[in-house]
C-alpha cells in the first residue's frame, strides 16, 4: 500500500480532489481522483465510493497551508436551478481543449449545509478547486443548485460563471414528468421554503405538485438573482436550457467564449454532434435526446395543466413583493444575458 502524501502533494494538482469537508471539526477529505475520473463522474459526491477510492482526511489548514503564495484561483464556475441540463453543459465544456469539469464536490454542499461562518474557508476552497492536471488548463466547477446561496462569495473578483435556468413554464414541464426530480422537490421543500424566507413570500401555495415545483423555481431563481445583484457586472452569463439545445453549437461557442476557454470552431461543431446530446447527463447509460425531453415535457404539462396554470399566477402574483422573483420572471420573459 502506498504511503500517505503529504500536505504538499494534496495541494500540487487535481490529483487529490478536496471532495468533502467538516467546517466544525476543521478537517477535509481528499480523494484520488485521475483525469478519466473526473470526465466519467457525473457527481463528485459520495456517490464517488461505489466503488473503492483512496482517499485521506487531514486538517484543513496544513492543507491550504502547503499551497503556493502563488495558487491559482481563477476556477470558472457553472451554478443552476437544478434539472436544467446544467450536467449537460458541464460535460459539454469539459469536451473542449485544456478543461477540467469538476462536476458537484460534496465539499461545496457540507460548507452551503454549514451552521456557522465559512466565509475563512473559500479563499483557500477556490485555490484548491482551481487545481489542473496540466499547468495551462482551466477547472470549471459546477455546483449543487442549492449551493447557489454561497455564489456571490464563491466567484472570485474577475471570474466568470454561468448561471442556468429554465423559463418556469418549461421547467414545471420537465420537472412534472420525472419521477425523481418530484421525490427531490418534495425532500428539500422545508429547506427551500427556508432559504427563500426574506426573499420570496408565496401566495396562494398549495400543496401540489406544480406548486412545489414553482416554489423550487422560485427558491433557486431568487438566489441566482441575489448573487447576481453583488457581483460586478460582466461576471455572470445567464443561460436558458431551452435556448442553448435549441442551437448547441451556437450556445457552447457563446459559453467558451465568455469563460474564456479556447473553443475551436471545428472542435465546437465535433462535440455539438457528437453523442453526448443523446445520453442522459447524470447516467450515460440511458438514452435521453432533446426531443425525447420536449414529448415528455409536452405530456407532462397536458397531463397538469389546470394546475400549471395555477403555480405559475402564483409566481406572477408573489412578484408583486418579491424584486428578486419579479427580475427572475422578467428574465425569462426577456431573455436577458449577461449581468
């Protein structure tokens, strides 16, 4: 068996990814991870121990301590509502020359979970989620959607980071015709519901399924919108799903471009065609294409249209209080970009 590495291996490169964390306790869990690893993970969650990994907790601060004074911190970064393809994109980028996807680290959620202040943590988080296998490349992290509170903090002055979402006629859609996506909903409704407090102030909520789903949209569209609000501007690229499969190659040219990755033309169109947009993102093992997302999107919403209807006046009417819901419906009515 090999020996236990040191802080300064931890720290040199991607190798060891910092995956999870006890912000209490003060100590992180690395986990060898190679490039294969992280271009096959959909999650880098606990999930990753389904099968065996080496991994080693140590002390965070002989962790960040053995980084370079001079450790990059220019991470690009990709937060979403959830169920809006954001897997989809990453896998995508991470297609292109000299990317790093760092798909979901547990570590993002235990600090977002935490109940007391992480903000001494995510200097030194971003140098080590910043961390390549070759020195010229760029890590692009895609985070839990209901991380999204710790955006604003999280994004570096000068970074770059896509934000995606959905128009929440067709997130209701989608979201109503997976069974999966439903079981979620309901488990984080108490946190959502939480979370938004201050923010968003339902009326007319009722417990059905749309108006859950609308409440989820409501959540993680208003957070999106509060970390907008406090970065500089030309910080964030908004993304519509719908939008970005409706021209692929157009939309992944757009997002190399504003992240500043290098996005050959002939490389864009290679990926654009290739056969990622017909496997489900999470588990590419199932076939799932954008048409078949548009039938099950129509299905569903014929099948709940009484009460689509019902969840979305309620999004229109809580706008009424709510500046931060009244801009996120706004945007998906205008389709604005880059903030």
């Amino acid at each position: 068996m090999s020996s236990a590495p040191s802080p300064a291996d931890l720290a040199a490169d991607a190798t060891w990814l910092a995956q999870a964390m006890d912000p209490a306790g003060g100590n992180v869990r690395f986990v060898r991870m190679a490039a294969a690893d992280y271009r096959s993970a959909s999650f880098l969650d606990d999930r990753l121990f389904q099968e065996p990994r080496e991994y080693y907790v140590v002390p965070w601060q002989a962790a960040v301590g053995a980084l370079a004074g001079d450790a990059r911190s220019d991470a690009r970064w990709i937060f979403h509502i959830g169920h809006v393809g954001s897997t989809l994109i990453s896998r995508l980028i991470g297609e292109l020359p000299g990317v790093l996807s760092v798909r979901e680290p547990r570590i993002l959620r235990d600090l977002a979970g935490a109940t007391m202040a992480v903000d001494p943590y995510l200097p030194g988080l971003r140098q080590l989620l910043s961390r390549t296998f070759a020195p010229h490349d760029v890590a692009v992290v895609k985070a839990t959607s209901f991380t999204s509170e710790l955006a604003a903090k999280l994004i570096p002055p000068g970074g770059r980071a896509l934000f995606v979402y959905a128009r929440p006629r067709s997130y209701l859609g989608a979201s109503l015709a997976g069974e999966n996506t439903m079981r979620e909903v309901a488990a984080l409704s108490s946190a959502r519901h939480d979370r938004m407090h201050g923010r968003v102030s339902l009326k007319g909520m009722v417990d059905r399924p749309a108006y859950q789903v609308a409440a989820a949209w409501a959540c993680e569209m208003t957070a999106l919108e509060q970390a907008a609000e406090a970065l500089p501007e030309g910080t964030v690229q908004w993304l519509d799903f719908d939008t970005f499969l409706a021209d692929v190659t157009d939309g992944l040219s757009a997002a190399g471009a504003f992240l500043e990755i290098a996005a050959p033309a002939n490389k864009v169109a290679a990926i654009a065609g290739g056969p990622l947009l017909g496997r489900y993102s999470k588990a590419l093992e199932h076939d799932y294409s954008p048409q078949l997302r548009r039938d099950l999107i129509a299905s569903a919403s014929a099948s709940h249209a009484v009460d689509i209807e019902g969840a979305l006046a309620m999004l229109e009417a809580s706008a009424q209080d709510s500046p931060l819901l009244a801009r996120a419906l706004g945007r998906s009515a205008g389709g604005a970009q880059n903030v």
